[in-house]
C-alpha cells in the first residue's frame, strides 16, 4: 500500500515483486517505508528500495516495530554488514531505521496512529493515518484498539476466505468486525482465490467490498 502525504510518497510494507508493482502503479519515488511486521509476503521485495536511496540522495528511512528491525537484519545481512558496506558499488539497500511502538508518530507531514492488532499469536501493527485505517494480517482487534477505529471514513481490514483460519479474519469475522466498528466505507485485502470478487461483493453489506490491484482511495488529510 503506498500513501500520497504531503511531503511525499510512504510505502506500508515491502511485498514480493514490488518492484512490479510500483511500475504497474506509476510509483517513481518512495520517501520512506513503514512496516506492519515482518512475515516473508510483507518483507521480501525490500531489495527494490535500493534505487530510491541514490534519487533522494540519503538513507531512506524505515519505520518499523524493534523486532521487526532484527528480522530485516537478519534476513538481509549483506546489506548492513560493514565489510559489504566498505565496497558501496554494489547496490546495497541504504536504510535507516527508526524504531516505533503505539504512540504516534510524525512523518512526510502526516500523523500515523499506530495500533495493535493480532495476527493468530503475533503482535503486528496497523495504522490509522486521518480518517483511514489500514489493518491487514489481522484475527483479533483488541479493544483498546478498536477505540481508536471509531468514525472512519475508510477500514482497509484483513479478509482471507469464506472458512475460519488460525490467523485470518475469515469473511464471515471481517463483515461482523467491520459491522461492529461501522465505518462509512469498508475495503476487504489480503484475500485469497476463494473469494470470487463479482460474487462476493454481490453478497456483502453495504458499504463493504473487496479491494483490488490499483484501487485509489483519497486520504483526506491536510
């Protein structure tokens, strides 16, 4: 998911050929990246931020959970180790990171509201930015979080499959939960092939449908 702020583009996680996917989207310029968690399907196109460091000229910043942060160093150690790092022409990933938890927090002139969501028994993150939330990879919503999902314009909320699933919102949850917290407009990701999309969104509530490749929603925010 990439959001247009005002002081430039933020990327939410790193999927597989996401170097694709930006080209596909006409994305040119990523001013920083900011991570839900680090499960292989969010983490492993990192490799393609390695142009924007040399068109921002300077570390792109990555903002991300402490644990987090030790699973990108460890699943991409050439780019952080220091004998690798003395031969620059390699094109190595330049990223700094800044650590962040549930407080919220300032970047490219918007604020990110950071909350706990629980992906079967890992703690992962979703934001708030404005009147839209995005919360992918998500089973349980705990209650703290879900005061901070009240009067949305946009939930952007996890929706696997018709059937329950250890670590997924299955259909039949995203719709109660999304009933529950009653935003104005409700967008289903991280589905699978059993939701066929004209079918699906011909039996959902109003209000509520599956997203795709290439949606734009606006923000809203100033």
């Amino acid at each position: 998911m990439i959001l247009g702020l005002p002081k430039g583009n933020l990327l939410i996680d790193t999927p597989p050929e996401l170097r694709v996917q930006l080209i596909r989207e006409r994305i040119g310029l990523v001013h920083c990246v900011l991570y839900t968690h680090a499960h292989a399907d969010h983490l492993f196109g990192l490799d393609d931020l390695r142009i924007f460091p040399s068109y921002l000229g300077h570390e792109l910043p990555i903002f991300c959970e402490g644990a987090v942060e030790e699973t990108v160093r460890r699943s991409f150690a050439y780019a952080f180790d220091p004998e690798t790092l003395a031969y620059p022409a390699g094109g190595i990933p330049k990223l700094v990171f800044q650590r962040i938890g549930l407080e919220p927090f300032r970047v490219l002139g918007a604020t990110m509201i950071p909350l706990r969501l629980w992906h079967g028994q890992s703690g992962v993150l979703g934001f708030r930015i404005g009147d839209v939330a995005y919360c992918t990879d998500t089973k349980t919503i705990p209650p703290e979080s879900e005061s901070l999902l009240r009067n949305l314009d946009v939930l952007i909320l996890d929706c696997l499959r018709p059937e329950p699933h250890p670590t997924h919102m299955s259909l039949d949850e995203a719709v109660a939960a999304a009933q529950r917290l009653a935003p104005r407009r409700t967008l289903f990701t991280h589905i699978s092939h059993r939701l066929e999309h004209e079918a699906t969104n011909t039996g959902l509530p109003a209000g509520m449908e599956l997203a795709y490749d290439g949606l734009s929603i606006p923000l809203g925010i100033m």
